[in-house]
C-alpha cells in the first residue's frame, strides 16, 4: 500500500493574533488548535507525521509529545519554506504526503481520508482540499483555466481584482505525490507580496509541467475555517461546541439549550444526563448517566458517577460517586472525593477531602485537608480549621459522628466514630468514640438586665 505522510505547518508567527501564546496553541474548546489537526491526522492513519515548529517549538514539542516528529523552521520565510525543512526525513522516498496547517482546527479525519483516496484514485501529482467562501478574503483563491482544470492558487494580497472575486479558497490542506514535492519545492521563489516561499506556488509549477493538478471540494465549507486572528478563533469554537454537542445529544444527552451549553471536546457524558444552560463541562471530565448538571454549573477534570445532580456548582479535579449531590452555589476543589449518597448542599466549599458514604455537609461548611467517614452530619457554619498561617493539617471524623451547627475543628485534630460536637464548640484535641465535646462558654441568664441597656432608653 502507498506510504502517507503527514505535514503539520505550525511554524508561523501568529501576528495576527496579538498574542503571547503561540498560535497553534490557542485551544478550541479544549485542546490546542495543533492538537486538534494532529488528532484527526492520526485518525486518518498516516504513516508518519510530522510537524513544522519555529517561534514557541518547545511548546508545541511538549504539548503533542510522541504523536509526532519534529522539525524546526529557524526563521519564518513561508509556508512553502516550512515544508522544505522536511526534506531531511522525506524527501525522495515513495508516498502521498497531505500536508495540513496548524491553524484549520475544524477539519476532520473523514475529510482528510477522502482527500487522501481522491489524490490516490486520480493519480494526481498534486490535489488541493477547496472549499466556496462566501467571503473568501485572506484566502488564497483557486484560479482555474478555461476547461475548469486547477491553474495556480493567488494569494489575497497578490490578487488582481477579478481573481479576488473568485469565492473558491485554497484551505491550505493538500495532498501531493512525495517525490514531486520536494523536487518542485526546490524551484519556489518569493517574487511576491509578501516575500515568502508559498507552497501554492508548487501547482503552479507542476502545472506548467502539466502535471495533472485535482482538486476535492470540500462540502462542508466551515469546516475549511483558517484561524488567523481571535474572531475567527471564536468563530473556530462556536462551529466546534455546535458539533461536540450534536454528538452528544445523538448519545442520547439532554442538552436543554445547546446554543448555551460549552462541552470541552474530551469530555464524555453518560445516556439521559440532562445538562442545563449555561454549564461548562471541561478538560477530562467524565459524567455518567442518569445525572443532572444545573445551570451555570463549571466542571473541570472530574469524574461524576450516575444519578448525580449539580446545582450550579463549581467542581475541579474531584470524583463525585453515584447518587451523590451537590449544591447549589458550592465549590468542590482538587482531589476531593465525595463517595455514593452523599449530600454536599449549599454554599460549602472542599478541598483536598474525602467524604464518606452517606454523610451530610448541608450548608455554609467548609471542609479542607480531611477524612470523613460513613453517616456523618456535618452542622451548618462548621469549618474545618486546617491551616496555621504555615502548614496545612489534616482532620479526620470517624463514622456516625455528629458535627453540631458552627463547630470549629482545629487541625490536626482527630473525632472518632460515633462522637458528638455540641454546636458551637472550637475543638483543638481529639475526641474519643463515643463521646461528647463541648467546648464554649457555658450560658448565663441575667435576669432583668436586658431593661437596663441603652437601647431600652
Ligand atoms: C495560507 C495559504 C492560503 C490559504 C490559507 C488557508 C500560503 C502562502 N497561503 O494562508 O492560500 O488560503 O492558508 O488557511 O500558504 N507557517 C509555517 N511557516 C511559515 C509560515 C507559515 O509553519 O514560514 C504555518 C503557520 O503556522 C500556519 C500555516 O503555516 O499554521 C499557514 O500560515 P498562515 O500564515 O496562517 O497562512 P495564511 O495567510 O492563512
Ligand atoms: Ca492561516
């Protein structure tokens, strides 16, 4: 079977993007424009891949890691330049090569499949993925003889006035015959606008070899989008979030408003999970089923069992077990693990804290570098008093115990099985199974006194 290779251009400055981040790097609900191109490339099962990094390398190396091979493009000096910095891996060898940039994000494996099989089926030297614009400015635009045959592409800033007009873009994904390719790269000049080698330029010079130049038109023509700047970056994400939540509800999720629903792409969700408006589910979050994620609810990198429901809630990097529930208005953080049937209600904040099975954190609580047993009931106001002003301690309460409203439990500090806290007790040393602790100021009734007191006067 014929060698493919895969050219990932991720070289360029980004300019346009006013930005410190490397372009390529701007995620897209979620992942990296970069990593978005190089997955579906790896999708599409090519041979080999690999990318073109120059300005932000590092970045970029350590972002895709082992999915790829690297090359660097010292300087900047245009796409067809970038592509000749390949050479050296292969240049002479037998193959297709799709060549991809970096900032087309929205493109998927079935295309570039279909791409790949139309450049194989037709034997062409070179086949250029177009797609019709409705507003084709900043493209390079498809200019093709009078028996409709592909010509040569003409950049935007180098059109005459009439090839502007012409709404067939070049969407900068190509496939051509390997060997054709670095042969012909050779012979690219910058006699242009902007100064660059252009990898255009190679249909131009093949053409003129009359070579046979294809090209496939891409039918879903948003899925061309270049991103160059952040409206279309924005324009990049709505498109995304519109065919990550599609999936979805095609899974079998309820996405009750999905124009305003934000579903990172990694995540995943169980069947009849209905997630309200306004949620943003991120990074590797994993929902199960049954489950309901109200509105306004923020999860990040969390793994939620079934038949949980989130009340406009922010969870991060925390397991939330089956029949569990939280909220509304709390906040979960990192490496919090609230196991099956536990109640978090509201306004209650935990950290770094395992709850056990069927415990009860009702309200204004927070709870931070602990261990909570079974069955446990936590008072409302209680807070776990786990930091010093220097270290951070732990707290451990033992199942059954009972925790009375506006406790304080200063760390470290240990409440054993089956003990109980009098409401508003500052707890600094360990309570035993079993026992009571009350620790405050005993009442006093003053009789009468309440008359003598200024505002009675
Ligand atoms: C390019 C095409 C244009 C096409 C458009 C589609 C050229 C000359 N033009 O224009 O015909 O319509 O894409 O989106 O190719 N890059 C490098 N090294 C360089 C320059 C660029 O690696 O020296 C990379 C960039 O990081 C980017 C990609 O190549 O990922 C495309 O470069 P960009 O400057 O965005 O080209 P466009 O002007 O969008
Ligand atoms: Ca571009």
């Amino acid at each position: 079977m014929t060698k493919r290779f895969a050219v990932v251009l991720a070289a360029g400055q980004g300019t346009r993007m006013k930005s410190k981040l490397y372009k390529v790097m701007h995620p897209v609900m979620g992942k990296p424009m970069v990593g978005h191109v190089v997955d579906q490339a790896l999708e599409a099962q090519m041979n080999k891949i690999v990318t073109v990094t120059g300005v932000g390398a590092e970045t970029v190396q350590d972002y895709l890691g082992e999915k790829s091979e690297y090359v660097l493009q010292e300087e900047q000096l245009g796409t067809a330049h970038a592509v000749e910095q390949v050479a050296p891996l292969l240049e002479g060898k037998e193959g297709t090569t799709l060549v991809i940039c970096g900032d087309t994000p929205l493109l998927t494996s079935e295309t570039l499949k279909a791409l790949v099989a139309h450049h194989e089926d037709t034997s062409a030297k070179a086949t250029i993925l177009t797609a019709h614009a409705e507003d084709p400015a900043g493209y390079g635009r498809v200019i093709r003889a009078e028996d409709d045959s592909v010509r040569k592409i003409v950049e935007d800033k180098d059109a005459s006035e009439t090839e502007r007009a012409v709404q067939e873009i070049n969407t900068g994904t190509y496939c051509f015959d390997n060997k054709a390719l670095f042969e012909t790269l050779k012979k690219v000049d910058n006699n242009n606008s902007q100064g660059e080698y252009y990898l255009p330029d190679v249909i131009e010079l093949l053409k003129n070899e009359e070579e046979l130049i294809s090209a496939y038109q891409l039918s879903n023509k948003e899925d061309a989008l270049g991103v160059n700047d952040r409206v279309a970056l924005a324009q990049a994400s709505k498109l995304m979030k519109k065919r990550i939540n599609e999936a979805h509800m095609r899974n079998g999720v309820t996405l009750i408003d999905p124009e305003q629903t934000y579903i990172e792409v990694d995540v995943k969700i169980g069947q009849d999970t209905v997630v309200e408006p306004g949620v943003y589910l991120k990074g590797s979050t994993v929902i199960g089923e049954d489950c309901h994620i109200g509105t306004h609810s923020v999860i990040e990198d969390s793994r939620i069992g079934d038949n949980v429901v989130v009340k406009s809630s922010m969870i991060e990097s925390t397991v939330m077990e089956n029949n569990s529930d939280v909220g509304p208005n709390s906040h979960l953080r990192p490496d919090s693990i609230i196991k099956e049937d536990v109640h978090i209600g509201n306004f209650v904040e935990v950290k770094k804290t395992t709850v056990g099975k069927n415990t009860k954190v009702g309200h204004l609580t927070y709870i931070g570098d602990a261990t909570l047993g079974e069955n446990i009931n936590v008072g409302c106001g209680t807070i776990f008093v786990n930091y010093n002003g220097k270290e951070k301690n732990h707290i451990e309460v033992g199942d059954n115990a009972f925790i009375g409203c506006n406790a304080n439990l200063v760390a470290p500090v240990t409440v054993e099985k089956d003990a109980f806290i009098a409401a508003g007790s500052t707890i600094t040393e360990d309570v035993p199974a079993d026992a009571m602790a009350i620790a405050r100021a005993r009442q006093v009734n003053k009789e009468d006194y309440a008359k003598q007191l200024p505002y009675k006067h």
